[in-house]
C-alpha cells in the first residue's frame, strides 16, 4: 500500500480546523510514494473524500447553529416571562421556560460532546427538562381553560413524572431506560446509538398520551368558546404537539441524529408568540390591577414579615411616603401609624379633606400559613353620610313616638282618673286609698328590681305598667251596694259573698274598657290586678283560690299594698292601726298571706311607705 493512500485511511474527526483539511489536501496531492498509482485515481478519491468532508462539517456546522439559535430563543422566553406582571399563569409559564431552556441546553451540549459519558449528560438534561415540561404544560392548560381536574389526577401524574424523572437522572446506573448505548459518529455528527428500555416506552407513552390529551382539551373548549380569536386554538395544539411528533416520529426515520431540536425551536417560537401578542396569562391580573387602581378605597400589601409589598394609587393618595418608598421596606419604617393600625387593629376613621375612610386588616392565607396582610382603608363618607341621616331621622322619630307615647299614657292616666273619680264619687276612702296603694306597689316593686329578685318579670317598664295599672284594682266596687260598701258594721254572710264579687267584676268591667288598647302588657296587667289581688300565698283567697306563683306577681304586690293602707285608715268597720301594728300584721302573714320575698321588700323600706302614707293623709 503507498503512504498516500495509508494517509487518506486515517480516521480524522471532521470538528478538526480548516487547516488539518489543507494540509490532507496537500498530501492527497503531492506525496507520491508508489510511481505505479494511477493518477487520474487518486484525483477521484480525493474529490470524494472532499465533498464527504464538507458534507459532513456542513451539517455539524448547521445542528450548532440550530442548538445555539434554540438556546438562545431559550433564554429569550425566559426573560420574556420574567418581564410579565406577576401571576401564577406567569410562574407557570416561567417554569416551562426554564424546562425548554434544559432541553435546549441539553442539545447544545450534545452537539459538543466527544465521549459516551458527554453525552449521557447531555441527554439527562433534555430529559430533566421533558418529564417537567409536560407536567406543567398540563397545568397550564387546566389552569387557563378553568377547567376542574380529577381529585387524583395531578398527584399521580406528578409522581410519574418525579419516577421518570429520576429513572433519565440514573439512566447510566441501569438498563431500565437504555439497555445499551454506544458513541459513535454519523455524518459528522456525535451520536448515541440506543436500545430502548421499558422505561423510555413509558416515557414515549405519557408524551403522546399528554400532546393527544391536550390537542382534544384544546378542540373542545375552543367549541365551547367562541370569544378567543381563530388562530388560538392551532397556537395552542402546536406548543406540545410538534416537539412531541418529530421525537416519537424520529424513531422511524433512518438517521439516528436526534431532531427533536427542531420541534422545540418551533414550540419556543411559539410561546414567544402567546408571551407577547396573545398574552394569556396576564390579562386577569391587569384588569384586576386596573380596577384596583380605579378604587376609591386605599388598599395596602404586606407580607407575613410586614414588609412592604404593593399600594394602589388611592393608598398613595392617603399615605404620600408610598410614592418614594423602596418594596420589601419595613412598613413601621415607611408608615408608623400603617404598622399600628396592622399589628394593633386599630380601626379609627381616617380624614382627608372631606373623604372618611375605615381601616380593615384582611389576613392573606395559602395552605393554612400566613402569606401576608391587605390593609384595606375603605371609603365610607357617603356611609357615614346616610348614617348621620338616618341618625337624625332616628332622634327625630323617637322624638315624635316619645311624644305620641306621653299623649297616649296620658289619655290612659285621664282614663284611670275618670275611673278613680267615679270611685271617689261612691266613696271618698276609696278614692284616696287608690292612690297611697299605687305608690306602694311602685315602691315595693322598685325595691325587687334593686336587689335582682324575679329577674324574668321585674324591670322598669313592669314597674310604671305597675303604677298606672294599681289604681284600677278596686274598680270592681262600682258594682257593688253603697249599703254594703259603707255598712259600718260586719257584713253578713250574703252580703260578704257581693262583696267578693268585686274582683271579678272589675276584671269584666275592664275588658270591656280597654278591648282596643294597643298596650296588651298594660290590658293584662291591669286585669290581673283587679281579678287577684285578693288571692293569698298559701291558698284559700278568692276569685279563684290561687297559691304561690300561680298568682299573678303584680297582683301578689297589690295584695300587701291594699291590706296594708286598710290597716292603717279608718274604716266604717273598724278604727285605724298604727304603723307598728299594721307592719307587725304584715310580717306575721309572710307566707301565709303575702309572698315571703315581697315582704321582706316591704318591710326594708319601712320609713319610705310611711312618708307615702303621711304625705297622703295630710
């Protein structure tokens, strides 16, 4: 064999430089060791070995370029994202970003790759990126279309991904992913040659399964919604279905170079479209800022460490020092007063000129954490406006019932008097023993309220229904025979049974009188007192033989009230007690007679009932 054509058998790497072509050049040329080659020859199989050269650095040269521009692009969408307003669409697509740059990065260092253990690496990157990239896609998806996923979907599609994920991480440590893999060179190109595993079919599974998944996701809600524009149904199936076609379709292609490069570029042109002129992510958030901004409320953002996050136009309004106030700044820096109405919940209006604002402090929360604070100064003028109206309106309303309800008790008293003047007219005793008793009843009453006893029943308006209603107690006595009423001696046995009949007399007569009073407390108190005030503790009394509480309470305080002032006037039967006898009598019934605890409130008030009864004699 001559040393030209040993020299043209040497196994060169085409990645060399343009000057180990050159010198090859001028050995094919001009070394001729054996006078016996033909020439001619020698010309052909230079001219061949020239051109498989250059073929073979051309298409080196273009997958560089290729993997460099994708690379590129790469980091373009990453920043692109990154600009957007914050949203968790944005972070979604800032981490499908970043899983495309690793492809892309994985790519590029494949291209560059010189050993089997360079390009294991190499493609642990590419698929690092793959496995999370159709992961987020499908949350992206979701996400966008609002559409609610199966309870158990996203977890157990996470752990496939994480499982895969692992497995590409170690595909050099076993055979589940590639079974073999060998390093070699097709047409100037680095190459793995691969036999596939179980786990790499998985892998090809979940690809095709998530590009077909989203393709029907895509075509269905763009039936349903008629308000996108045409053409973004064929960006969104683009995006996962050509890099997910040209890697399972290289599979049947007869070149081993991987072209799934190819389909990445174009699904990162791709979202560089949907980034800057479809803008699916941020167009909530902006409207919602806007509307933010457009408030009249004041609306502050801090985080969990109080630290200043976000102010919309109206809090910078309200609070100047937001306007040169760097985020992240402590907020008890930019704003004392802001930090204590936050961690102290103070909740004084706020006024600025003739605006009137009320602070909320709203808690921010995210899987039962404290993500942060809103301090919301909510704009309450017009509110504080109608309240002071209805204010007004209230004080001059209860004005007018306060006035109408003194007419009416006032007609009411007119109504007693004219009872109680025609009592006076049958019998002047009568008269004025009405209106010591009411005193005392009001008395004994006022005494329970004081010291808590029956709660349920005793309050002030008990005590004035009380004193409005005593008066009428013995109404029931016009009724009865002036022969029997001022007979001064003992009454016999019939005319004691008219007598009784007084109660019951004055209940009816009462009825009848008041049937369209307004006040059924009033209606029902007063008839209980008329009917029972001679009933007694222990039973035995008449109308109705009453005991206990089964008596009426203000019938129970009459009773003392009406025995007491008979004691202590004169009567046509009988001469009049001195105080100490008459209290002396009253104290021997408790519990026979009279309520033991309403006793016991009489006689506290001993010296009060006896200047009631002085004052009224005189």
């Amino acid at each position: 064999m001559s040393l030209s054509r040993w020299l043209l058998g040497f196994n060169y790497a085409p990645r060399k430089s343009l000057y180990f072509g050159l010198y090859r050049d001028f050995i094919i040329n001009y070394i001729e060791v054996d006078a016996k080659i033909i020439y001619h020859e020698t010309d052909y199989y230079n001219l061949y070995q020239n051109k498989r050269m250059l073929a073979d650095m051309t298409m080196y040269a273009l997958l560089t370029i290729l993997y460099s521009i994708g690379l590129i692009i790469s980091i373009i969408c990453i920043i692109g994202v990154a600009l957007q307003k914050p949203s968790d669409e944005q972070k979604l697509m800032l981490l499908i970003s970043f899983s495309a740059f690793l492809i892309a990065l994985g790519y590029w260092f494949g291209i560059q790759s010189n050993s089997a253990e360079a390009a294991i690496m190499a493609y642990k990157l590419m698929y690092l990126g793959g496995c999370n990239l159709y992961f987020l896609m499908v949350l992206f998806y979701v996400r966008y279309y609002k559409i609610k996923a199966p309870k158990l979907f996203f977890p157990i599609f996470a752990l496939l991904c994480i499982f895969l994920t692992g497995a590409t991480l170690t595909m050099d440590q076993h055979h589940w992913f590639y079974q073999s893999y060998t390093f070699a060179y097709e047409t100037g190109v680095p190459v793995l040659l691969k036999e596939y595993g179980i786990l790499h079919t998985i892998y090809l599974v979940m690809e095709a399964a998530v590009a077909l998944g989203l393709i029907v996701l895509v075509i269905y809600q763009s039936s349903k919604r008629k308000d996108k524009e045409r053409w973004e149904p064929f960006l969104l199936v683009a995006v996962p279905l050509i890099p997910a076609a040209i890697h399972i379709g290289r599979l049947y292609l007869p070149t081993r170079i991987d072209l799934a490069a190819i389909g990445i570029l174009i699904s990162e042109l791709l979202l560089i479209v949907l980034i800057y002129r479809l803008k699916i992510y941020d167009i909530n958030d902006t409207a919602k800022q806007l509307i933010i901004d457009s408030m009249d409320d004041a609306i502050i953002v801090v985080d969990h460490h109080y630290l200043y996050k976000e102010v919309n136009e109206q809090a910078i309004v309200l609070f100047p020092e937001f306007a040169r106030a760097k985020k992240d700044t402590e907020l008890a820096v930019i704003s004392p007063a802001l930090d204590q109405t936050l961690k102290e919940e103070d909740a004084s209006l706020f006024y600025l000129e003739s605006r009137v604002y009320e602070p909320h402090v709203k808690t921010i929360r995210r899987n039962n954490q404290i993500r942060g604070y809103v301090i919301w100064y909510l704009d309450v003028t017009e509110a504080e406006k109608r309240k002071e109206l209805v204010l007004n309106y209230q004080q001059d309303l209860e004005k007018e019932v306060a006035l109408k309800t003194a007419r009416i008790e006032e007609i009411q008293e007119q109504i007693i008097i004219s009872f109680a003047n025609i009592i006076e007219i049958r019998d002047t005793i009568t008269g004025e023993h009405v209106r010591r008793t009411s005193r005392y009843a009001e008395k004994i009453a006022a005494v329970l309220l004081q010291n808590g006893d029956y709660p349920e029943q005793v309050n002030e308006r008990f005590i004035r229904l009380l004193y409005a209603a005593a008066p009428l107690h013995d109404v029931g006595k016009i009724m009865v025979s002036d022969s029997i009423l001022n007979k001064p001696g003992k009454l016999t046995e019939e005319e004691w049974v008219s007598m009784k009949k007084h109660a019951e007399n004055g209940q009816n007569i009462l009825k009848k009188a008041l049937a369209r009073i307004q006040d059924v407390d009033y209606y029902n108190m007063v008839c209980e007192v008329a009917m029972y005030h001679h009933e007694r503790w222990i039973g035995g009394g008449y109308p109705e033989a009453l005991s206990g509480e089964e008596i009426p309470l203000s019938a129970r305080i009459m009773a003392i009230a009406d025995v007491f002032d008979a004691l202590t006037s004169a009567r046509p039967y009988k001469e009049i007690y001195d105080y100490d006898t008459a209290f002396e009598i009253i104290k021997k019934e408790r519990g026979l007679h009279f309520d033991p605890i309403l006793v016991d409130a009489f006689l506290s008030i001993r010296e009060e009932i006896e200047a009631v009864a002085d004052q009224q004699e005189n």
